[in-house]
C-alpha cells in the first residue's frame, strides 16, 4: 500500500469510529488541535475535543458517516503560510446520518431522520493518530431540517448537497501526483482571476462550466452557472467584504479531478450581509472549497463550507435557536 493510500484508509477507519462512538482518545494524539467551526473553535487534546464527538452523538446516537468526497495527498505550499506546513492531508465531505432524538446546540430535535453536514481535513502522526484538524459542520442546514431556521434572507436553494457527479467522489487508491499538479494549478489560477476587478461583472470565468453546479452552505444556499453564482453569492459577499484577504491556505489537496483548498479570510464587514446591517467590524471567515474539474478542465462542481455562525457572531448577532 502506498503512503497516500494508506494515510487515506487510516483516516477513514478514524472517522467511521468516531461516527460509531470510538473513544477520542484512541483516535487522537494526546497533543492533537482540531478547529471547529463555532461554537467550538479551538479545541486542544483529546479532553476538549471529545466534548465536540460527544455532543454530536449524544444528538445522534444511531449515525452512520455518510462520505461523500474522500481524497487524499501532499499538501501542496503556499508562500503567504508561516509556520508548520502538515502534510500530507486526507479532506472528506459528507454527512452524519441518524436520527436527532436530542438537542444539539440548542437544536430541537425532529425524532426523525437528519443529515448533519460536516466537511473537514486531517492529517496523521507517524503513529497513524489524528494529529490536526479542521472541521465545518454546517449546523445552520441542520436547523432548516429542524424547522428553526433563523430569518435570513438566503437567496439560493435549500438542499441536501449531492457528492460529486458519476459517483466519483472517494478516491481511496494512492493519490496521482502529475494530475493533481495540474488540477491544483487550475484551481490557484481559478483564485487568481477571481481577484480581478471591483464588479463581478468583470471578473473573469472562464475556468467554470457555463452549468456548474454551486453548492454553498446553508445562510447562502446552492446555485447554478456564472448567473447564479453571481447573483446568490459572489455579488452580496464581495459588497460586504470589498477588503478580504487570505493570509493562505492551510490545505491544497488534489487527486485527478478533485481538489481541496481551506483556509481563512480576513475583511472588513463594509455593507449588509446575512441581513445584518454593516458593523465596521475586522472580521474573519473560515472556509474549504471542494472542486471536481470535467475532461475538459473546467470546475464542474464546487462544494463551499463556511463557518456562518461564526461569522454572524463577530458580526454582533447569534444565530443559534435562543440567540
């Protein structure tokens, strides 16, 4: 078994326990940081950390882990990173699918069944534990499916999000580097062009199926080709953050058409969002994006987790149920 496929069937076999119910602390390293979208954030060690799985299981006792996208490899560099750069790094997207017989976060329960969103990236120690991690549950979709969905004016389409088209999601065998590189690179050439020019209008898209499907998370919702992209999303984050900026990304994963890129924005909340009125507020915005690229190159797809919560929290307002 090579590295890159034995690092991805390890991880796998990690969070299949965790979804059944493992002991944390055999899964985790003792010195293991896992960030999670809030409420939690930061979380050090196998103590703190268990309190997130338990919570999700207490609410879910019977789940299954449901991965939809599964992919596996080295990470490659970004210049704008300092510190520790880990490597390499196995990404998943998917759901916890069980039945909610108790609340989470404030929540109500349904008694019925639910798919609580949850996409994340880890890497292994030499021992084979989960060393770092960084995990965005999408609890805003869980309370659309709990019918306590905050009034936010979401313009793009409430759904559970499909994995990526023909089945081709997980990709459990050892990671292709030559077509990575090249997926990667369209993908950073893809960022590039989407910081030209102050009108969405005029930005460039060139790198996406006129039909690609965008699948954003819950407070922004799904949407279909450069229209909707533009109309659902690009055109009200970009007036509400017209000074963002990454310091890089803590993931760039790619294997054939798949990739993975994460990492955290930084702006200035300059104009309405979320139906939040502009606060002036220095905020920042933690997100992974998940690509799959056509025969011909073009982004297909593109799943976008986003810490919502988190964001509507530095910006004043809590949109969990009793905020």
């Amino acid at each position: 078994m090579t590295e890159s496929a034995g690092e991805k069937a390890m991880v796998w076999i990690h969070l299949d326990a965790l979804c059944n119910g493992k002991d944390v602390a055999e899964v985790f390293a003792d010195d293991a940081v896992a960030e999670i979208a809030h409420p939690y954030g930061t979380l050090d060690g196998p103590d703190q950390i268990a309190r997130f799985y338990a919570d999700l299981r207490r609410a879910l006792p019977d789940a299954t882990w449901r991965p939809e996208f599964f992919i596996g490899g080295e990470n490659h560099p970004d210049e704008r990173m300092s510190g520790t750069r880990f490597s390499p790094l196995v990404a998943s997207l998917g759901h916890w699918q069980g039945t909610f017989t108790r609340p989470l976060l404030g929540i109500p329960p349904t008694g019925g069944v639910v798919h609580l969103r949850i996409s994340e990236v880890h890497h292994l120690n030499e021992a084979g534990e989960i060393a770092r991690s960084w995990i965005l549950p999408d609890f805003l979709d869980l309370m659309d499916q709990a019918g306590c969905f905050p009034d936010l004016p979401q313009t793009g389409a409430r759904g559970m999000w499909p994995g990526p088209r023909y089945g081709a999601g997980v990709r459990m065998g050892a990671a292709s580097p030559k077509s990575g590189a090249i997926s990667m690179g369209r993908v950073l050439d893809m960022h590039q062009a989407l910081g030209i020019g102050a009108d969405v209008s005029n930005v460039p898209m060139h790198h996406w199926h006129p039909n690609f499907m965008y699948y954003a998370s819950a407070g922004i919702g799904m949407c279909r080709g450069v229209e909707g992209f533009r109309l659902h999303h690009q055109a009200p984050f970009r007036a509400a953050f017209p000074d963002r900026h990454s310091k890089g990304h803590f993931v760039r994963i790619a294997d054939g058409p798949l990739a993975v890129t994460g990492g955290r924005l930084y702006a200035t909340h300059s104009a309405p969002y979320l139906g939040i009125p502009a606060t002036g507020q220095q905020v920042h915005i933690d997100v992974m994006d998940f690509y799959q690229f056509d025969d011909d190159g073009l982004i297909i797809e593109n799943w976008l987790p986003f810490d919502i919560l988190g964001l509507a929290h530095q910006m004043g307002v809590n949109l969990l149920p009793g905020g």
